[in-house]
C-alpha cells in the first residue's frame, strides 16, 4: 500500500455517493425484501444487522434448509425487487457534474480507472451509459463473485485492470468501502459526497478524506 497518491497506478471508485448522486434508500430497500411472504416468515434475529444482498442470501440459506425451490424462489424475487428499485432510483438520478471529467482527466494522466459497485449493471447503464468510454473496468453485483464489503471485489477489478492492491486506491462515500480497500491492501479515500460524515470513514480507516471525488486531480 503505498500512500503517495503519485504513486497510485489504478484509481477504483465506489458509484453511488462517488460518481453519481445517492439516492437508495437502504433501509427501504431492506425493508421491501424483508416483506416477502417466504422472508417474512424468518425470525429477525437470524437476519439481524445485515445488509440487504447479505440478507438476501442469509435468507436463502434458511429457506433451503426447508425447501431448496422455495429458497430458488424466493432469490429470484428478492433479487428482481431489488433490481426494480434500483432501476426506478437510477431513472431519479444523475452522475455528478465533475464524474466524466475527472474518469477523462486519470486517463489522459495514464492512471487506470475502475468501478466497484453493489448496485446492479442495469442501474449503472441508465445512470452512465457510456461509461466504457471512461472507466477502464466496471464490476457491479451482477458480475462480482463477491461483493463489498468482500475484498474480492476489490481483487476483481484490479485484475481487470493489470494493477496489484499496493499500487492502487479506493475512493467511497461508506465506511464499508474504506474497510474493503484495507483488506484488500489498497489505500482508502472517503468522500463528503454520501452519506457519511468525515469521522465516520475516519474510524473506518480511510487515509485521508476529500470533499469530493474530483479534488483527487489536485492529488495525483
Ligand atoms: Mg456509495
């Protein structure tokens, strides 16, 4: 891990609250999951405190224990219920003014670009359609063999990228990103433009924290 930023070989970027504007609701999300008629029947503390995909997953597990075509079920239905909401937020939102301009600015800097996100590609696509043609490697749920805060989806993107985990940095909005980047081996930078606050990606880790994604080229 190297902490001179001008030595960085591989920027990888969280989506939501990095480049584009945050507007998941989480908890709802969560929330409209945890109705499903064969989740709904789980008792909350075999699901406490986790995360929705995580949740999603938990779930499955418990439901095949029963029943292994209820539990492929109930995945298809968690999973297209999450798609659908992502997929309604992303027609309500927007890249942040300074995304293209900042992905163009690490190439032309020869500086490889990557996108790791837990939101589906279909969601990104409508978001940042054309977002080859800025980001060397994109990795969302749909492609990821796991997701953050997993280091793995860390790993995959950088393999994409010919980059090793010391010569790269993460930039997220959540905590759960900066902790992803350390057990990768990667730097941490938290950004002000999600939902949490200095402190909090801070506690994290993060080694240093930024207004925004795009003050990186005052860095670099
Ligand atoms: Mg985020």
């Amino acid at each position: 891990m190297k902490l001179n930023p001008r030595t960085w070989k591989a920027v990888v970027f969280d989506f939501d609250g990095t480049l584009a504007q945050l507007n998941l609701d989480f908890p709802m999300m969560r929330a409209a999951v945890r109705k499903l008629p064969l989740c709904r029947a789980i008792p909350e503390e075999k699901l406490a405190n986790l995360m929705t995909i995580e949740m999603i997953e938990a779930a499955g597990l418990f439901i095949a224990e029963q029943n292994e075509q209820d539990a492929l079920r109930f995945l298809n239905e968690a999973y297209r219920l999450l798609t659908d909401i992502e997929i309604e937020a992303a027609h309500n939102g927007k890249l942040f003014p300074g995304t293209r301009m900042l992905l163009a600015e690490l190439k032309r800097r020869a500086i490889k670009t990557g996108i790791v996100t837990r939101n589906c590609r279909a969601a990104v696509e409508i978001l940042f359609p054309d977002s080859t043609l800025y980001a060397d490697a994109t990795v969302t749920r749909n492609e990821a063999r796991n997701v953050k805060p997993h280091p793995g989806h860390i790993w995959e993107v950088l393999e994409l990228l010919g980059v090793p985990q010391t010569d790269a940095v993460m930039v997220g909005d959540h905590p759960m990103d900066i902790t992803s980047a350390k057990q990768a081996g990667s730097c941490a930078v938290g950004v002000l433009t999600g939902s949490a606050d200095a402190k909090s990606l801070y506690d994290a880790g993060a080694d240093m924290v930024l207004k925004d994604a795009s003050e990186l080229l005052g860095l670099i």
